[in-house]
C-alpha cells in the first residue's frame, strides 16, 4: 500500500535528501495522516456516544488531535520549502522542527484533559454500554493505526525525517491503547466492572507520553546533536580519497533544517606543496560534498610540515603525551618555535566532552610533560578544542 501510494502521489522518488523530494513525502504522510484520522475520530465519536464511554471517547478526540497534527507538520513541510531570504539566508528548514515541536503541544494539553476526565470518570462513575458496531469500529481504528505506523515509518526512514518518524510511533501507541480500550471495555460490560476511567487514564497516559517523546524529538535538533556517524563518516572518506588531503580535523556540521546543512572542516596539506594548486584541489571537493550532500561545504586549507623530520618526530612525542593522559585525546595543528633559551610547542589538543580532565587541568598537565620532553627546554603553547562531531 505504500509503495502504491508513493507511485500515485510523488512525482520523483529520490533522491531522499533533496528538500523538494522530502517535501513530496511529507505531504503525502500528512495528507494521508489526515484523512485516516479525521474518519477514525467520525466513527469513535459516534461510538462514544453510542456507548457512554468516556475512555472511547478520549480515544476519539486523541485521533482528532491526530489530525490536528498532520495539518500542522502539513503546512510546516510547504513553510520549510521557502527560499532563502535577506532575514534568512540558510532558509526556513528549521520551521518542520518548530511545527513538530507545536504537535508536540497541542498532543501533551490534549493528554492532560483527557486525564481529567478520566478521573472525575473513576471518581463518578456512569454506566457503559456496548454493542458489536462500536467493538467494529475499534477493530478497524486498530488496524488504521497500524497501517499509519508502517506508513510513517517506511516513509520517514526513507527521507530521515524525525516529525514522521515521531507521528509512527505515536501511531503505534495508538493502536496500542485503541486495543486495551477494546478488549477493557469487552471485560467491563461482561464483567459489569466500572473499568471504563481507568481505561481513559491509560490513553491519556499512552497520549502523554506521546507528547513527551515528539517534544524531546523536535528540541534536540533545535538545541543542536551530533550529527549522524554515517554521515561524518562519508564526509571523511570523500576528503581523505584526495593524496594531496593528509587529514582533517576542526569538523563542524551545522543543522538548519533537513536537508538543509552546512560542513565545515580544517584539511591539512603539505606546506612544501604549490599553494595555487592545492587551493584548487580544495575548491574541488567542497563542490563534492556540496553536490554529494546537498550541502555547504567550507574547508580551511592547514599547511603541514612534512620535510622536517625533527618537528614530526617531536609531534608524534607530544601526540603520546596526550594519549598518556587520556587514550581519546589527539592533537593537530602542531608546530615549533625555536628561541635562543627556549622551544616553544605550538598545538591544538582535542578533548573529549566526556574526558575526566577539565580544559584548564588538560592544559596544565600537557605544560608540565613537555617541559622536560627529551631533557628540555620546551614550551607548550596549548589551545584546547572540543570535538563537534
């Protein structure tokens, strides 16, 4: 059915980071989302009212937020297709988390009453009938939601999206508790036990919990994370198939939006090579990456020694210096400084965010090695980096 749809609706299939082919998916998840959802909501109302259940009809307004939700990541997916604009030149991607982030809201308040009215629910409890049509309708309301989870899965893992990714495993959970809604109020009219709010306080509780997950979904990548390790790994491997490239450090990729990101790197060359040459060579793989990754790529060029064999040797002394004090440490940018009474060491070092030494501790630690480093006098000029990646 997925595929069937992807072939009726979208136009061009890939390739899945392209924003306007992410667009195409996310409308047609949206669009679908609605609609499944505004029929749900239809026929649980109508089965709520039918039976006097309060836990079927918080099941009903949950699908009608539902589709509430998909409207919003709707008009989020056309707004983030904006072009780049003079107030905002790396365009609008950004807004498909800030519309994820509304659903989040409105998700979590509708929690919150339902939770109400289950409690006054338990507290004053009503009579709950039930037929064969309104156990009908739950059944199909299951099988609806499963097929949004597969639906919203499939396609948010095809274009990484992390509001689709989110509306699946709220579909998931509604399927969950339109089930232990069914088969509770099965066992409360059978049994004749007044189950129904508690039944209720499970959805809103299934609800909240919804809310929660699609709230810490969207704010982590307006916070800013750590990029996906595949996609580090791919920008490296583009950079380092390049001889002249002898390695990078200094990788920064900045989010603004998906799809829609700019890298930024430190590739060393060697400093005896001709300068207009290797400058070209580095125009050529920002193109790269920029036509691999649909992204902007800038790359500081870092002239390395690599004929003086005194400044290598006493790079890979300092490199085992910093290994000594943490395994994960590394350093680059390394250079010397001879003077009549001293050498200085020059040297960025690269500490780990989870490392048990602090900037300042590293640093005293790594001036106090180098100064007796091969009997002395030496220096250390340290600049310590946290990794970004």
């Amino acid at each position: 059915m997925t595929d069937l749809l992807v072939r009726l609706f979208i136009r061009n299939p890939g390739p899945y980071d392209d924003p306007k082919v992410r667009q195409q998916y996310g409308l047609l998840g949206s669009g679908v989302g609605i609609a499944v959802n505004a029929l749900l909501f239809a026929a649980k109302f109508l089965a709520g009212l039918l039976t006097n259940s309060v836990a079927v009809m918080a099941d009903a307004f949950n699908n009608l937020s539902d589709a509430g939700s998909s409207v919003v990541t709707l008009i989020g997916f056309k707004l983030s297709d904006q072009k780049p604009d003079r107030d905002h030149p790396f365009g609008h991607g950004r807004i498909e988390y800030l519309s994820g982030l509304f659903v989040a809201m409105v998700i979590l308040l509708m929690g919150f009453e339902l939770a109400k009215d289950a409690v006054d629910q338990i507290l004053h409890p009503q009579t709950v009938t039930f037929d064969l049509m309104s156990a009908a309708i739950l059944l199909i309301a299951v099988l609806a939601k499963l097929f949004l989870w597969h639906f919203n899965r499939t396609l948010g893992g095809r274009i990484r999206s992390v509001s689709m990714n989110a509306t699946a495993a709220d579909s998931l959970g509604d399927a969950i508790a339109t089930a232990a809604v069914l088969a509770g109020s099965v066992i409360g009219t059978l049994l004749d036990l007044p189950v129904d709010g508690w039944l209720g306080l499970c959805v809103s509780v299934v609800i909240l919990r919804a809310g929660w997950e699609a709230a810490k979904d969207t704010i982590t990548p307006l916070l800013g994370t750590t990029p996906d390790p595949d996609f580090v790994q791919g920008i490296e491997d583009t950079v380092m198939t390049n001889p002249e490239i002898i390695g990078i450090h200094d990788l920064i990729v900045h989010d603004y939006g998906p799809g829609r990101c700019m890298i930024s790197l430190h590739a060393e060359v060697n400093a005896g090579g001709n300068i207009l040459a290797l400058h070209d060579i580095i125009d050529n793989i920002e193109r790269e990456l920029s036509d691999k990754y649909s992204c902007t790529a800038v790359i500081h060029m870092d002239p390395v020694d690599c004929d003086d064999v005194r400044t290598a040797e006493m790079r890979l002394k300092v490199a085992r210096l910093a290994s000594a004090l943490d395994p994960a440490i590394t350093i680059h940018d390394f250079r010397m400084v001879s003077g009549p009474s001293h050498t200085n060491l020059i040297f960025d070092l690269v500490l780990p965010l989870e490392s048990y030494l602090t900037p300042k501790a590293a640093t005293k630690a790594m001036c106090k090695a180098v100064t007796v480093l091969d009997g002395g006098p030496y220096y250390a000029v340290v600049t310590v980096d946290r990794p970004m990646v």
